[in-house]
C-alpha cells in the first residue's frame, strides 16, 4: 500500500492516537463561531488526524452492529429530508446504512471542494456521488465504506500543495459566511459529528428489535 506523509503523520487507513480531539462544534451549531473560526490555526496535517479520529469514532459505534441492523428501520417521527432522491423517500426514516453513506458522502464532497480551493481554484458546482443506501445491507459494509472514505479523504488531503491557497473562499448561499479550503474540509467533519448522535439512535432501536424477535 502506497502511503504519503502530511506533517510528519502518514496518511494510511491504519487508526492512530492523536494528540488532538474531534473538535467541539457546538459553538457551530449554536451559531456562536462559524467553521471559518474553528478552522483558525489548523493545518493540514490536523485536518488529517482529525479525519482518522472521525473515522476510528464512527466505526467504534458501529462496532456492535449485526446484518440485521443495518437495514433495520428505525422510528422517526422527525424525518423530512428535502434533497432525497424522489418525494417517496423524503418522509421516510434512516437506516443504519443510509446514514453511514449520507455522512461519508458529504465528507468526501467536502474533502474534493477543499482541495480544489487549496490549489488555488473555485469550486464550480457539485462534487458529490453517494452510494445508494439500499446498497448497504450489512456489518461489513458499513466497516468498508468508512475505511474507503477515510482513505480517499487522505488522499485529497495528501493532495494539497505545500503552500495552499488560503485566500481563495467558497460560499455554499449567501446566508453562510464564506471558508477557506480548510473550513470547507472543516464543514465535512461537522456534519459527520452532527451525524453521530444518529447513529447510536438507530442502532439502539435495532439492537432492541432483534432482541425482541429472539424471545
């Protein structure tokens, strides 16, 4: 496996223990900082160990998970998502599995935006592809899928040159303050963090219906 070298960290899909911790992002979320104030003095090299602590965090809360709970469908009074891929699927509940291919998704969108704007380019448009949730029907897929989206997002971090273009902004609409190529990197790691109370929500409930069917 070819492995590339960021701050003296190497970029591989083996986990590590940082000095670092996942940032806080609830200043974020209760609009007391933006991402741009949280990004303020890190490097790429962070950007890096906080991927991999994402990641290790993530797959330590899917751990547990089982085949059956990957697909399982959990209750969810509160489901309303306006991008779905068709109107049938904007009021339907989460599993397991979409969950873990939405966030990694956004991640990796996050990971190419920010590395066209360290090249010292704008982000023209999308750059997304998620992998269809319905496609993730089991515990070794979750596994894979963030192992494969933490390696891809080394790989663009690994991309950035040695001196990034951090005056070059991305505005996502005109009611967010605009990031540099770090606080768009930044915004994916948040929006995995905002993700993870989910997880552990939707597992909990199909852990307890296997259970109950077990009985």
């Amino acid at each position: 496996m070819r492995s590339s070298l960021i701050d003296g960290t190497e970029l591989t899909g083996a986990r590590w223990a940082f000095e670092l911790d996942v940032i806080d992002f609830e200043p974020y979320r209760r609009r007391e900082k933006t991402l741009q104030e949280l990004a303020e003095g890190l490097a790429v090299g962070d950007l890096a160990r906080l991927t991999n602590e994402m990641c290790d965090r993530q797959l330590e809360l899917v751990r547990p998970a089982e085949d059956p709970d990957v697909t399982f469908v959990p209750e969810d009074s509160e489901a309303d998502d306006p991008f779905a891929a068709s109107a049938d699927e904007e009021h339907i509940a989460w599993t397991l599995g979409h969950v873990v291919v939405h966030a990694t998704a956004s991640s990796e969108e996050a990971a190419a935006h920010a590395l066209t704007l360290a090249r010292g380019l704008e982000v023209q448009g999308r750059s997304r592809h998620e992998v269809p949730w319905r496609q993730a029907t089991t515990a070794r897929f979750l596994r894979s899928r963030i192992d494969e989206s933490r390696r891809m997002r080394l790989a663009m971090l690994a991309a950035w040159p040695d001196e990034p273009h951090l005056d070059v902004l991305y505005q996502s609409n005109p009611k967010r303050p605009p990031v540099n190529a770090v606080g768009r990197f930044l915004g994916g790691l948040a929006h995995d963090d905002s993700h993870l109370p989910q997880i552990t929500k939707v597992l909990t409930q199909a852990q307890a219906a296997r259970a109950r069917a077990q009985v």
